[in-house]
C-alpha cells in the first residue's frame, strides 16, 4: 500500500492554497456591514468569488448570481480529482454525487410544480447546474417530461432510476416530493459511505467520524421537518433517517418524538455527550427557530471538528474533509448574506443567521 505522503502529498499541497484563499473573518465581517447588495458584491472583486461581482454588475441579477456560485462550489469539489490518487479520488467523486443529488431534487421540484400543481413556469428551469457531474443527467428531458414515466426514462440508467419508479406514485397520490427527496439524500450518504471502505483503517475511521457528524445533522433537520411540517408518525419519520450517525436509543427517540420538543428530540438523537448542543433547540416558540439555534450549533461543531484536522498529522484524508466543510460552511455564509442583503435586513439579524 502506498505511503501517507506518496498518496497524499501533492494533493495536500493544492489544498493548502486554496484553504489559504478561504475569505478572512474581517472580509465577511465587511460584507455583513455593507449597506447594500451592490456594496456588498464590490466587495468580492480581490476574492476567489471575483466572478459574482462581474456577473451582479453584468445582470444584477441575484439568482444568477447564486447559480455561479453554485457552479464555482461544484468546481472546487470535483476539480480536485485530477490532483488526487486512489483510493482518495473515489472519495471525491462519491461526494460529487450529492451536488448531482441536489441539482435533481431542484429540477424534478420545477417538473413537480408544474406537472402535479399545475403552475406556470417561472423560467428557473435555467438556474440548475448544467455541468458535468458523474451521472451527466438531460435535465431537459426531465424538465419537459409529461408525466411520471416520462419522468423515469428521463434518467433511465442512472441510480436515480428505480428511486423515482418507488417513490413517483405517492409523489403524484400525495402531492409531496419528501418521500423522493428522502431516498435521494440516503442513496447521496450511503455512496460516500461505501467509498470510504478503500481507505486505509486511520483514514477511513477519521472519515467516518467527520461523515457521521454530517448525518446527525442532517437526521437532526430531518426528524424536526417530519415532525413539525410533514406530520409523518414516529415509525415513518425514523425509517427514513441516514445510517452512520451516533448510535441513540430509538424507543427513546420514538417517544420523544410525538410531543415536538426538538430539544429532547435532538439529545436523544445526539446523545448525552452533546447534551449542550441539544439544549440549543430550547423548549418552546417557533420550531424553525429552534431548529436554526441547533443547526448553527452543529455546524460550530463541524468547524471545530475541520480545525482540528487541520492542526494535525497533514498526511491523511482529513486535510480533504476539512476543505471540504469549510469550503460549504463559507459558500453558505455568502449566500446568506446576499440574501440578507437583497432584503435590507439589519446587520445584527444577519450575524445571528450565521
């Protein structure tokens, strides 16, 4: 088996300069101050983000503006690959598949609104990412399909074939895409789980650690929607969770579940080590609330956890993973504020957003 430094040497030595090129505090800091959207894009113009202050200015055009950046999140994933050997490459293209799980999730939305609800189009069928991903989906065809199977032939040999085959009847019978959007986000899990198997024990236990982190959190936003949104029952809502997480006691989870208190949800789930993180979600008002104070706090957790990484042995996947959160957690923080911006909302309001 290769060495640590032979397999991940150079690619490390790229990830060093673009983690370097990550936006400083006191950038973000300015961009939350900026009095406006225009101000606050000017001020991107020295940054990697250079290509959305020339495109704002172009268009001005803020959904444009956010289906670049979109595009650019992609790019800096999947452009590592070239630079990566195995089994290191599989692991990033794995974690490609989940772009190319949200670019679907985003388009079949579009066909569901119009198909099944029978809305206009509002044209946003050109703001989906249209690059290669590893599955090279015709989002035209399943745009413009008429109806269900349409829909399916529309990714016909893709893993995302027999996922709509289940699901697209209760889809249409219920008029919800949960329970497809459910299995996206697992099968988008479970690959990068299973690319994970190659990696030697070290990096694939790190790996696991940080992936499992990732799955709490989403477990976490999943079982408050089922319960507060969706109104799934217990056995329902809990079939659908993502395997990898921390291991919780599900009778306990299950009877936490019907009374809606996120707080007793999330430690159950989280278990007593995060007891703090799960205080977070409090007890009472508005459950979106609540759910964004403990989504803020689990991604806290998440930057720790990449800083860590980082402060340690350089030569193992961690440097990767850890480029990899704060590269999302920044691309968030900037969408974020744009959008703050592009409301007027105050500057206090925003910070407590991030």
């Amino acid at each position: 088996m290769p060495g640590a430094l032979s397999v991940y040497g150079f690619l490390n030595a790229k990830l060093k300069a673009r983690i370097s090129g990550l936006l400083s505090p006191e950038i973000l800091e300015s961009l939350v101050r900026s009095p406006t959207l225009s101000e606050a894009v000017a001020l991107l113009k020295d940054t990697p983000y250079a290509a959305l202050e020339s495109e704002f200015d172009r268009t001005g055009d803020l959904r444009g503006c956010e289906a670049l950046l979109y595009s650019m999140e992609v790019e800096y994933h999947t452009g590592l690959e070239r630079f990566a050997k195995e089994p290191t490459r599989s692991v990033i293209r794995a974690y490609s598949i989940r772009f190319e799980t949200e670019t679907l999730k985003n388009a079949v939305r579009l066909w569901f609104e119009s198909r099944i609800r029978g809305r206009p189009s509002d044209g946003s069928g050109v703001y989906l990412f249209r690059g290669a991903l590893p599955n090279r989906l015709d989002l035209d065809a399943v745009l413009s399909a008429p109806d269900s199977e349409a829909l399916v032939r529309a990714v016909s040999g893709t893993p995302y074939e027999p996922i709509l085959r289940r699901t697209l009847v209760r889809v249409e019978s219920d008029k919800t895409l949960y329970p497809l959007e459910a299995e996206l986000d697992r099968l988008a899990f479970s690959t990068i789980r299973s690319s994970l198997d190659a990696l030697n024990r070290r990096d694939r236990e790190l790996a696991r650690r940080i992936l499992g982190i990732e799955i709490d959190f989403h477990n976490i936003q999943w079982l408050a929607r089922a319960r507060h949104f969706y109104h799934l029952d217990p056995q329902e809502a809990f079939a659908s969770l993502i395997p990898g997480g921390s291991a919780f006691d599900a009778a306990k989870a299950a009877s936490a579940y019907p009374s809606g208190n996120l707080s007793d949800l999330a430690e159950t789930v989280l278990g007593s080590r995060n007891r703090g993180l799960a205080a977070l979600a409090g007890t009472g008002g508005d459950p979106s609330a609540r759910l964004g104070f403990l989504e803020r706090a689990l991604r806290a957790v998440l930057r720790g956890e990449s800083g860590r990484l980082l402060a340690g042995y350089p030569f193992t996947i961690g440097t990767l993973l850890a480029y990899f959160a704060l590269k999302r957690e920044e691309i968030r923080t900037l969408l974020s504020v744009l959008n703050a911006k592009y409301y007027a909302l105050p500057e206090e309001r925003i910070r407590n957003s991030l």
